[in-house]
C-alpha cells in the first residue's frame, strides 16, 4: 500500500515537473562538456517570471476525474545574498484521495541570479509512514551530498552547474525560449547529471483563469521512456510574454495523461 501511494505521489509531481531525460540514467558527460551546454537564464525575466511571492495552485484530473491538487510558490529569505525557497505541495484529491490518501512537501533553496539549488528537503507523509529526504548541493566543487532518515548518506561528483527537477521547472521559465532553438537545461536526478533539451512546440492561444492568453507550448525533447513507463511526453503551456505563467501542465501515463490546470494565481501579473 505504501509502495503504491509513494508511485502515485511520484507521478502526480514528477510527472508533471520532472522531464523524462532526467530519470534514466545515462552515461554522464565529461564536466567540461555538459557545463558548455547549460542555456543562461535572462536576468530581465527574474522580476516577473520569478517573482517572490507567486503562488500558483492547480487541479489535476485524470480523465475528467480529480485526481489531485498542486501548489507552488517562491517565497524570498531574509538572508545575505539572493536566496529563494519554491515550495511546492502535492495532494491526492477525490476517490483517488479516498483510497491512497497522500499530502507530500518539497522545498528547494536556490541563490544567484541563475536560482540554481543550495538544498533540497522532501517531507513524504503517507498514512502512517514518513520520509524526510535532504540533498545538499556545492555549486562550486560540484559536490552534491543525499541524506535519507537516518540512512548513510550519498555523495555524488558532478559538473556544474546543475539543477534538481524542480528548480529545473523554474529556471525553464527564465530561459531564452523560442521556435528556433532548444533550450538546456542540466539537472541532477537519478544519481546522475542531465542535459534536458527544451524546445517550444507551438504558438497557442488556451482559456484560463487568467482570461484567453496566447502561450509557449513547450516540451522537452523526448529520447527516453519515463520512470516505470508510467508516464511521459510532458507538456507545458506558458503564457507567451514576460511573466511565462504555467497555465497547464499535461503528462501521458499508463492510462490517459494527467492534466494539471491553473486555478488559483498570485503574482505580478494582472489581465
């Protein structure tokens, strides 16, 4: 029972966040190779496509069906420097929340204009069960260190920089996003470290809470099959302007795709 509510955390947040390059593990590239790849963010997007104090909250639904609910937010620490935490939350909702009643958190401290991560904490609380998982990342050294309970800890060497799954869905939206060229983005996830291609598909115009907006639909160019071949073939749709607003997330699984569609936003933006 556990085992499932754990896969059904996964795919309600990685699913929807996590692009698929990042989940197999591939053969890593010489550090000075994968470190010319990153794409430099665009500081001009910082103030409003990464603005302190955004919450975006989401119905996700599987077949018509609620499924779950998914919050977001950047939230600015008092501390020396440029530092932010994203805390996101995920929830099973519904029939689905009935059965395997799931509530897990997750915060991720990034710094620098890049909002690359310094530290990554996961709080999974599943009926009576509860994990607390804590990465520590050296951006310098390239050191990354995965505590786990009271489990020894993990130690990795990578190249840097690097990013986890969800400060990779943040950076995605400050990047220099177009039809004529990907973007990469390189995470860390799976023991090993990534580039994760992200391309604009197509110039759309969706209805949203936020009104009829034209939007990026953008999707990481996909090599791989997803974690458990549960899912895959994510889908995200920004709002083509300067604040790259999610509006809607789609991710195929075994069955149907998850949809995860905006329905609550706080931020900068104002129709």
């Amino acid at each position: 029972m556990c085992l499932m509510k754990s896969k059904l955390s996964i795919v309600l947040l990685v699913a929807l966040l996590l692009p698929p390059a990042a989940w197999l593990p591939t053969k890593a590239a010489a550090p000075e190779q994968a470190a010319s790849e990153a794409t430099e963010p665009l500081a001009e997007l910082l103030p409003t496509a990464y603005p302190a104090g955004e919450i975006l909250r989401y119905e996700v639904t599987w077949m018509g069906l609620t499924a779950g609910r998914l919050t977001m937010e950047i939230k600015e620490l008092g501390l020396k420097g440029e530092f932010f935490a994203l805390d996101i939350s995920a929830e099973t909702a519904g029939l689905l929340g009935a059965i395997y009643p799931v509530k897990d958190k997750f915060r991720v401290v990034v710094e620098g204009p890049r909002r690359l991560p310094e530290q990554y904490r996961v709080d999974q609380l599943e009926g009576s069960r509860q994990n607390i998982k804590i990465t520590t990342y050296d951006q310098e050294s390239g050191r990354i260190v995965y505590h786990r309970n009271l489990d020894q800890p993990r130690r990795y060497q990578v190249a840097t920089p690097v990013h986890n799954e969800f400060s990779a869905f943040y950076a995605m939206r400050i990047m220099p996003l177009s039809r004529e060229a990907e973007v990469v983005v390189p995470t860390f996830a799976d023991h090993e470290r990534h580039e994760v291609p992200v391309a604009v598909e197509k110039i759309e115009t969706i209805d949203s809470i936020l009104g009829r907006r034209e939007t990026m639909r953008v999707k990481p160019q996909l090599r791989f099959v997803g974690l458990y071949e549960k899912a895959g073939d994510p889908q995200i749709w920004l709002t083509n302007d300067s604040y790259r607003i999610p509006l809607r997330i789609r991710s195929k699984i075994a069955i149907g795709s998850l949809i995860a569609t905006l329905s609550h936003y706080q931020g900068p933006f104002t129709p």
